[in-house]
C-alpha cells in the first residue's frame, strides 16, 4: 500500500520553483514528503514565499538562485544542494521562457537565447545532478515540453524547436539512464491557468477550441502528475511522454 507520504526522505530540485507552475510542483512535492530545493534565476519575494510555504508544511526547503544556461552556475548551485541535503532523488526542469514573434524577425541571438534557456537548460541540469541522482535508488527527472511543439503555432519558432528538442532528450536519457535506475519523462501541459508578466496576454482558452475539457487547465493537475512520476509508483514509466491537455492535443 502506497504511503500518505510517498515522497518523504525524497530531495527534489525544481528549476523555476517559484511561479505558476513551478511553485505548484514545490508545494506538492513537499505534501508527499520531499524537501525541495527551489532554483530561479533571481532571489525575491516569490522566492522567500515558496520557501517559507514549504517549510510550513514541514519540510526542508533551500534557495538556489542561478542561470540555469550557464553550465559553471548549475554545478555551482547542485554544491550548495549537496552541502545542505547529501542527497538527490528528483529533478525537474521546469524553466523556460516562452517569446511571441514572428520568424522574419527572429535574430539568430534571440533564438540562441531560447535554445540555452529551454534546452540547454535541462541538459546543464542533468549533466550537473548526475552524480547525485546516480547514487539514488529511486532517481527521477521530469522535464517540460510544450504542447505547441505538437500542434504547431504562429511566432513561436524558437519555442517549438526547443521544447521538441526536450522531448528527444529526456527519450535519450531515458534509454541511457535506465541502468542507474533513473526514469526520465516530459510532461506538456497544455493552457494551464497562471499568472503571466504584465506585457504577455493573460492565458485564456483558445478561440474555437478542440480541448474536450473547454476550460483552462490548472497548476495543481500538473504537479499531481509530476509528483506522480516522481514517486515509487512510476517506477516502470520511463521515456514517455505525458500530455496534460484536457483533451486539446490527443498524441
């Protein structure tokens, strides 16, 4: 019988921990039992909040401020996560950042920018937690894709492009990590329900849409199934690729 707290003794990290969805999977993480090292690129209140909401559910919280592009600031941050946890169970790599614009005006450094933040950001993650996740008995990674990388979509070619790249990464880990015990699957959440900058359309369901569900999706059903692939029951699931779209992209 699975435990009320399958996650506890369990460390997480959570790259972009302290927004929207990111702060969501922190939270549920630290429901199930884990303590959560919660990374962002900057420190701040979003940061202080995440962190206090953790330890007031009764775990180990630390804030790990880092560019998540930068292969030297992630080896940086994973020693400080080993200095305060000797251990780590689960990664999730959940940064990204998401520009509107059209291909004809779409410079090759706004496109390298996308890639080293969407991309190389989860493969930086990775490469720098490795040694810790291999001396786990229940390592996970998740990762995050994008379901516009599957429908396609107007001025969003950096995006698409990266998060697919995402996706053919976490099958390579997959197949590569499965001899350390480690799983790797790519969650894509579909219109989720967050908060969004102040110059960036809030989310809203697309005009004519083929979701079954007709409605926003919310934060909280995406950490459910983060947690879920994070825990022991998810023990068989490795290299897939998991949609949470309320029926809009059915893959």
């Amino acid at each position: 019988m699975t435990s009320s707290l399958p996650l506890r003794g369990r460390v997480a990290l959570v790259t972009g921990g302290t927004r929207n969805i990111g702060r969501c999977i922190c939270l549920e993480l630290a429901r199930q039992g884990a303590d959560v090292a919660v990374l962002a690129s900057r420190d701040g209140e979003d940061m202080v909040r995440t962190l206090q909401d953790i330890e007031s559910l009764g775990r180990q919280a630390i804030g790990l401020c880092a560019d998540v592009s930068s292969a030297e600031a992630m080896e940086q941050a994973l020693q400080q996560l080993e200095r305060r946890f000797s251990q780590l169970d689960i990664l999730v790599c959940c940064a990204a950042i998401r520009p509107h614009q059209p291909v004809d005006d779409l410079t090759p450094d706004a496109w390298r920018q996308v890639m080293a933040v969407n991309l190389d950001g989860p493969f930086l993650a990775t490469r720098a937690a490795l040694p810790l996740l291999s001396a786990s008995d229940q390592g996970a990674i998740i990762t995050f894709g994008g379901v516009s990388a599957h429908l396609g979509a107007a001025e969003r070619a950096s995006v698409i492009a990266s998060k697919m790249g995402v996706v053919g990464l976490t099958r390579a880990l997959a197949v590569e990590l499965a001899e350390r015990g480690i799983t790797a699957n790519c969650v894509v959440p579909g219109q989720i329900d967050t908060q969004r900058p102040i110059n960036s359309p809030a989310p809203q369901l697309a005009s004519g849409s083929k979701a079954a569900a007709q409605r926003l999706g919310r934060p909280q059903e995406v950490a459910s199934m983060v947690a879920y692939l994070a825990g022991p029951d998810a023990r068989y699931i490795t290299g897939q690729t998991l949609h949470i779209n309320g029926g809009r992209y059915l893959g």
